[in-house]
C-alpha cells in the first residue's frame, strides 16, 4: 500500500465549515468576519494572511468564545508550512477550550495527522480512531478515512482499518481517494507481506513461487486485480505491523 501523505490542503475545507458553523460570538463582527475570511485564505492557498490575522485575534482576543477555532486555523497554517510541534501546540490548544464535538474531532484528526506525518503510526492510529466517529461525511473527511485506515493496518490494527476503508466506499465512492481505498479493500489478509513479483501469466507467477520455495521463502501467490489488470501476486511472509515486515525486507 502507498503511503499517503496527509497535506495542508486536505484539512483546507474542514477550517472553513468549522468557522462558518460556530455558534455563540463573542468576536466584534468586523473580527469575526475577518476570521472567516482567513478561513477561506487559509483553503485558498493563502496561508501566511491566514495567520497573520489569527495571530492578531489571539493576541487581542485570547478569552473569545470562538477562541479555539483561532487556535485551530493557526495550527492548520503551522503545519501547512511543516512546523509540527507549534501547529500540535495549537491543536491541544484548541481541543482544550474547545466546546464543539465536530471541532475537537477535527483537531485531534490533525494531531494524528502530525503523528502520521512523523511516522508515528501507533500514535495515529489512536488518535484517529479517537476522531473519526465524530466527523461528518463531507471532504476531507475522505482523505482523513484514509490516512486512518493506512495507520491503522500500519499500527496492527486490521479490523478498524478495513472500517475506515469501507466507509470511503460507502459514503465516498466518487471522490479521488475511492481508488486507492478500492485497491486497499481488496488486500483480504490481516497482515503485512512482501510482494516478490506480479504477474498477468499464471503459470510464470507459479514458476516464480517453485523458484521462492527451493530458496526457503514460503512463497504464494494470489489473484488480486490491480488499477484494471489481471494480476497474479507472489508474496512472502505474514507480518502484523509495518515495521515487521520492513525489517525482514532486508532479508528478502
């Protein structure tokens, strides 16, 4: 499975429909609707006017109630420019003064964004299991699905991530992403294992595997369809987590 990398533009919608949600105000309008314009700077590309006024708000109104959506929009803008550990800062940040379900979840989807991005995926993985119940199916809960069902598998944690899986499929099966959930999905095996060769010829992937097997691999092979093609995969090994298997592909 590719490693998907889970980027600024991603969570770029998510900031707008949280700011333009909020409920009780305590912002001067004129604030408040320039936080909603630095939301749509911020999905725009716009990212530096983005933090520049949530940076203003915090400092001139840190005791507002739509504080924790500062917070958030400002972590966004930090990890979007790679600065993990200040954007987590905001994220906690925010998940603290926070009084929204939907914001949280969104927050602690970003944390494990961060932890994604690290490599981390143990981490991730709790905390995406943590916030994907709490997000509403609109982009980019899509992409969110994803990065959770990919840590997860990565974390040992099959079960949950065939769910996630499954989810894109169901509520999202005509986004971008339904592709590379489609190809994840039709992995059936709750387990890691390396893949020595594929081909669309049955019997040249069997002669593979006898050749696997006289050299003290446990080879196999399986039909597994992928990007419209006949394939026949030949793998070796049952790993449950990631790093298991990318520490005996050094021996393979």
């Amino acid at each position: 499975m590719k490693t998907y990398r889970f980027g600024p533009r991603d969570a770029g919608l998510a900031a707008v429909s949280l700011l333009l949600a909020g409920g009780c105000a305590t912002l001067p309008p004129n604030e408040r609707q320039a936080l909603i314009e630095a939301s749509r700077q911020y999905a725009r590309g716009d990212v530096s006017s983005a933090q520049r006024t949530a940076e203003r708000i915090i400092r001139d109104y840190g005791q507002a109630a739509e504080i924790a959506e500062v917070y958030y929009l400002r972590g966004l803008c930090r990890f979007s420019n790679g600065q993990d550990r200040t954007a987590g800062d905001d994220f906690e940040r925010a998940i603290s003064r926070s009084k929204r379900s939907d914001l949280t979840a969104q927050c602690t989807a970003s944390l494990a964004a961060i932890a994604y991005r690290r490599g981390d995926f143990k981490r991730a993985a709790d905390l995406y299991r943590e916030s994907v119940g709490q997000l509403r199916d609109v982009p980019p809960t899509d992409v969110i699905l994803y990065c959770a069902g990919v840590a997860m598998r990565r974390a040992g944690d099959w079960h949950n991530a065939n769910f996630q899986f499954a989810r894109i499929l169901n509520r999202f099966r005509d986004r971008p992403i339904a592709a590379d959930a489609r190809r994840a999905a039709a992995w059936r095996h709750p387990y890691f294992a390396i893949q020595l060769g594929a081909y669309r010829d049955r019997d040249n992937a069997a002669k593979l595997v006898q050749s696997m097997r006289q050299q003290g691999f446990d080879a196999s092979q399986e039909y597994l369809p992928r990007n419209g093609e006949s394939l026949w995969i030949v793998t070796t090994g049952h790993y449950s987590t990631h790093d298991e298997a990318r520490a005996a592909l050094a021996n393979v």
